[in-house]
C-alpha cells in the first residue's frame, strides 16, 4: 500500500466519522422540532382554552346588571392581558 493509499483510507474513515456525527445532529434536530412542535400545541391549547374564558367574561358583561358589568369587565381585561403576554411569549420564543 502507497502513502496515497494509507491517507485516501484515512480520509474516508474520516469523511464516515463525520457522516455518522452529522446523522446524529440530524437526528437529534429532527426530535428539538418534534419536542418544540408539541410545546407550541400546549401552549396553542392553554391560549384557545384562554381565549374561551375571554368570550365567557365577555358574555358575562354583557348579561351583567348596570352596576355590576364593572368587576366582570376588571376581570375580562386582566384575561385579555394574560392571553396577549402569552401570544408575544409564544412569538419571542419562536423567533
């Protein structure tokens, strides 16, 4: 066997140590898009289950007594503001 020879079969074991590291990293994006998808799905989840609380309220308000809508609108507005934190939270943190 030449020179040639020992560094051409020293580079393809290289070049196959590197194949199987990329595979790895491959594989281990393929499951931190899985694992980021399913957090955005419970995160989807607690805003719509937010957002039916929010309609809920609104609801409330509008079937309120005269001098009684303004605690239910405190508690609607304090709602709206949880699910806006939320939606930026969910944004910053995909961007």
């Amino acid at each position: 066997m030449t020179k040639k020879d020992d560094y051409l079969q020293k580079a393809q074991a290289q070049i196959d140590e590197l194949k199987a590291n990329v595979e790895q990293l491959s594989a281990k994006t393929e499951k931190m898009v899985a694992d980021q998808k399913i957090e955005a799905q419970k995160q989807m989840q607690k805003l719509e289950a937010n957002m039916e609380k929010a309609q809920a309220k609104l609801k409330e308000i509008s079937n309120s007594a005269e001098d009684a809508w303004q605690d239910a609108a405190k508690k609607f507005e304090t709602l709206t503001e949880e699910i806006g934190a939320s939606v930026k939270k969910f944004w910053s943190n995909k961007g």
